[in-house]
C-alpha cells in the first residue's frame, strides 16, 4: 500500500487504507495525516466522523471523541453501530 501511495499519492481509496491499516498498528499521527489528506480531497463528514472517533479514542482523548460524535449526532452521519458509543459519551450521568 505504501508503494502504491508513493505511485499514484492523490489516489484516495489507497489512502483511506493506509488510514485503515495505520489505525490497526496504532500510528495514530499517520491515521490522522490520512483523514486531512481525504477531508482535503472532499470526502464527506459522514464517511471520515467514525475514523476521527476511533482516533480519539484510541489517544485517550475524550474531549476530541465527545466533540466528534457530538457533530457526528448534529448532522445525522453516524451509523448505526456508533449509536451506542454516542449515547454512552453524550448522555451526562449515564454509565
């Protein structure tokens, strides 16, 4: 993938599994330079909102997952599977 990324660098859906692979062996700052390079190259909120979660999850960093799934709920982009995660983190005094 990495060779394929330095042979065609604006190809998007290799970058999106770089940011995939780089989640798997926890490079965060890698996952996180992919989801700017696919936000800059117009991909949707939608699509990008989970990885950006599962990022700030994973760096234990609870007010950047708060703030993701908050807009993620606002705009109506989260899927289905995140319903639970939202409720927990956006719902006070419920744990």
């Amino acid at each position: 993938l990495e060779e394929a990324a330095r042979s065609a660098p604006e190809n998007t859906s290799v970058r999106f599994l770089l940011v995939k692979c780089a989640l798997k062996s926890s490079q965060l700052d890698k996952a996180r330079a992919g989801i700017e390079f696919l936000r800059k190259k117009g991909w949707q909120a939608e699509v990008l909102g989970p990885w950006e979660a599962e990022i700030a999850y994973l760096a234990r960093d609870w007010e950047t997952l708060a703030t993701t799934l908050q807009r993620l709920d606002t705009t109506g982009a989260a899927p289905g599977a995140l319903q639970g995660p939202l409720e927990f983190w956006l719902t006070p005094g419920k744990a």
